[in-house]
C-alpha cells in the first residue's frame, strides 16, 4: 500500500485570514474500468467498440451505506455501463474499477426498461435510489433516440425496483429532454424535483409518487441562460454555449418551531442555468400545485432571485442546517453559503485549486459529516482533450459537520415521529481537521519530481499543502470578472 497523503486547500473567508480547509483525494482514476464478468468479455467489448475507455466520464456521486454510487451518462459510443458503485472507506486501491448497479443486465441498452443514460441520482435515508434515466444515449454524437425518458425508484435493501414512472411527452420530451439533476421530498408521500436541461423546453419537472404523476414548471427568465454568462474558460478552455437550468438544491426537512422539531413541508428549491451567475429558489408549494402548473403561469413571481454567484456552477446540494455547497467553474473552487445569512455578503470560497478541483461536477456527504466532492474534468472530456496518462476523475473529502438535506438525527424516518431535544446550530467555523482515508501519494515524474502543481510545497506532516494567493472574499472575484469583461468588450 502507498503512503497516505492529502490536499490542504485554502480556505478564503471574508473578513478574516485565509484558513486551512484540508480536502483528501480518496480515490482517482486516469480513466474507468469496471468489474467485468471474465476477461474474455471485456475483450469482446474492447473489440466491439462496447467499451471506449476515452468515452467514459464519471457525473454524479452518491453515499450510502459505505458505498459510493457513480454515474456516467451515455454521451458517447462505448460506454458499458450508466450506474455504478465503489466501496466507500479504507482502500487499498485508489482507482478501483467500477462494479455495474444494481447488475450488468439492468445497464444494457437493449431494452428500454433497462437504465440508458443516467446523470444523477438521489438517495434517500430508507435506502430508495431515486435514478433520473434521460433514454436517449451518445448525445454528444448522433444521439440515439429509442426509449423515454424515465424515473426508476429501487429498494436498494430489498434489491428490487419499486417504481417506474415513464414521463409524457409534454413533461420531458423524447427527442429534447435532457434529465439533469434531482433532488427528493418525502411530503405527502414523495415528491421529485428534476431539472431539465433541454434546449428547447428547459424547467423542473415535479413527479408525486403518491398520485404518480408528472408535470412542469417552466420559466424562461430563470431557467434559460443568461446570454451574459454563456463564455467562461476552465483552464485555459473556454466554454461557450447557452446551457441552460441543470443544478439543484433542497432546503431542509426539518425545521425547529417553539423548541420543537418538525418535518418541514414549505422549503425552498435553489436552481441556476449553468449559464448563469445568479441562484434562484422557489418555494415547494408552488412546485407541488399541478394545477397552477397546467395553467402555464410565467411564475415571475413567485421564483426569487437569491443573487450573484462569482462564476458558473453545476454541482449544489445543500445539508440538513441549510447550509449550501456549490461549484464555481470558472474559478476552479468550491464555494460556502449558510441560507441564514445574506447571499451578497455571506458567500464562501472554501477551496480552490487549478488541478485538484477542475470542474467540480457533483456533491454528496455521509453520515458522519464528510462532504465529498466528484471533480471530473468535463471540458477536456467535451472537446476531446483528456489525457489517459493523466488523472482526469478525483474524489475528494473533507469534514464540515452537516449531513444530507434528507436526514437529521432527531427525527425517526421510520416511523415518522419522536425526537430528542433540537440542536444548537453552531457557527461552523473554524472547520474541523477531516480523519483521512488513505490515498497514494502522486505518481514520479520522468526527472524524480512528485506530480504536484507548481503552488504546491511539502510539509512535514506527508500532506500537499497548496497555496494560493489571497483576495478572500466572493466580492473580490465577482470585480475581477466584470473587469474582465468590460476588457473583452472594449
């Protein structure tokens, strides 16, 4: 087994000194494999074009019960397979291959009531997988359009699908739709909130499983991009696209009244464009009323716009205190808002790093307060630069004390009732130092040197502390971007 080593990535918190958010590379692929039968078939594969290792990118992350459950959507030819899973904890491999879930059979493309092309999933505390499955596959090619588009709830403990909701053509079109991210709600009997990223007919589709029924909540102002913020670069490689509403986030379900816990049934759903700096929310009665819904209001207003974020994002998810993580693209960092306290001045970056945190795409925590980030290096994927000599896939942790939207410890979600007195919520900072997980230390180059950026330095302690330069507050990058655009403009 390898040494251990570890990221120590700067914290820039405004109105303060820079701070040591330390985040641990817990796994890292150059490229995926997955857990195949025999050797044989993954011969026949290769030869086949079944498996294109180039081809493959990991999209979304999931923890449950030490597992890690990863998605690759079908964007090109020669992906096996659209949802898998990894052992979560110690490990003695750092880039171990991915095992198909829940089988081989259900991630084939031969029929249609199989997973086609999964981008994200929810899981919830009764260990229901909530999978978004889009139907077309290779959309980044000649998409092939064969199945709908589908939701699929699977009893991860009993090991059986429990729910099958194909969507209308009006909700989520066939030949359009692009079924990005979801986030759950156990109101009422459930609810899912999905973004679609259609081109076309972007929205948040709202599925009840109760009545199981689906409809959509449509907003161009909200949902579409901003033509101001369609070009922004990642490393030196611009983006340019009107790409419309794909991240989502959900505010907590329980809430505390008169020193009471309760579930907490009138929450907010944020929502940004990737194309887009602004974060908006809406209230979930609002998403819930199917009626108001089939009335096509604009939903003007009724959709806040919480404000300006300092660049692009994709990946968000918010834990049980209210307290929103969220990617910013452009500035290869993860940024911090506790939803208590003002958008405009309480933004966070808690870390930022050229390398390690490249296209910070999907979010997750576990039960123990981790919160671990999937970095995939999604524009190299698009344009075909990534190099498979190169880690292109990491995961990385780090402890900040919260846990899913989805649970809390006061509340038995079982039998929905009891709890113990509330927790104080507590300022979260200083953070806590995380507990590693092993990770190899990066791999010689050809002169002898460690594979680190040029800002990285050794410490004593066997970690990599990366240093970067200070400007601590969101403010500080938000001016350099509008700078940087009356430049190109001029």
């Amino acid at each position: 087994m390898k040494p251990l080593t570890c990221l120590s990535l700067l914290a820039l918190l405004c109105g303060a000194a820079p701070q040591s958010v330390r985040f641990y590379v817990i796994r890292q692929w150059k490229y995926v494999n997955f857990t195949w039968p025999d050797e044989d078939t993954l011969k026949t594969a290769t030869a086949k074009g079944m498996y294109i290792p180039e081809n493959n990118v990991i999209a979304g992350v999931k923890y449950f019960e030490d597992h890690f459950y990863i998605t690759l959507p079908r964007m090109k030819g020669g992906v096996p397979a659209t949802l898998t899973r990894i052992k979560a904890g110690p490990a003695h491999d750092a880039s171990p291959n991915l095992e198909p879930f829940p089988s081989w059979a259900m991630n084939s493309v031969e029929d249609c009531n199989n997973l086609q092309n999964v981008q994200n999933v929810e899981i919830d505390a009764r260990g229901q997988i909530w999978i978004i499955d889009g139907g077309r596959t290779e959309t980044l090619m000649t998409p092939v359009v064969k199945c709908a588009p589908k939701l699929l709830i699977y009893d991860i403990k009993a090991e059986r699908v429990t729910t099958v909701h194909n969507f209308p053509e009006e909700v989520a079109s066939k030949n359009g739709s692009f079924l990005y991210d979801i986030v759950v709600d156990h109101t009422d009997g459930g609810y899912a909130y999905i973004t679609d990223n259609s081109a076309r007919d972007p929205g948040i589709i709202v599925y009840s499983v109760k009545e199981n029924r689906s409809w959509k909540i449509r907003n161009a102002k909200t949902m579409m991009a901003d033509p101001s913020a369609t070009q922004f670069a990642v490393n030196g490689i611009t983006i340019s696209a009107p790409i419309n509403i794909a991240g989502i986030a959900l505010g907590p379900e329980i809430r505390t009244s008169n020193d009471r816990v309760v579930v907490n049934e009138d929450r907010e759903v944020y929502f940004c464009p990737l194309s887009s700096q602004h974060l908006y929310s809406v209230n979930t009665t609002v998403l819930r009323d199917k009626n108001r819904a089939r009335a096509a209001p604009d939903y003007d207003n009724s959709i806040k716009d919480i404000g300006l974020k300092p660049s692009q994002t994709v990946g968000m998810v918010m834990d049980n205190q209210g307290i929103l993580y969220y990617g910013l693209l452009g500035n290869s960092a993860v940024g911090r808002w506790d939803s208590r306290t003002p958008f405009s001045s309480g933004q966070r970056l808690i870390a930022r790093d050229l390398k390690y945190l490249e296209w910070p795409n999907s979010f997750t925590f576990d039960p123990t307060g981790n919160l671990t980030v999937l970095t995939n290096s999604l524009a190299k994927f698009i344009f075909g630069k990534m190099n498979l000599d190169e880690y292109n896939f990491r995961l990385i942790t780090s402890y900040v004390g919260g846990k899913s939207y989805l649970y809390d410890d006061n509340f038995n979600y079982d039998l929905h009732g009891g709890h113990s007195s509330p927790r104080e919520l507590t300022s979260p900072e200083p953070l806590p130092r995380p507990h590693p997980e092993p990770q190899p230390r990066p791999e010689p180059t050809s002169d002898g040197h460690h594979d680190h950026d040029t800002t990285s330095e050794r410490t004593g302690d066997d970690s990599v502390k990366i240093t970067q330069s200070s400007g601590c507050v969101l403010l500080t990058s938000l001016v350099t971007l509008i700078l940087s655009i009356f430049v190109v403009l001029a």
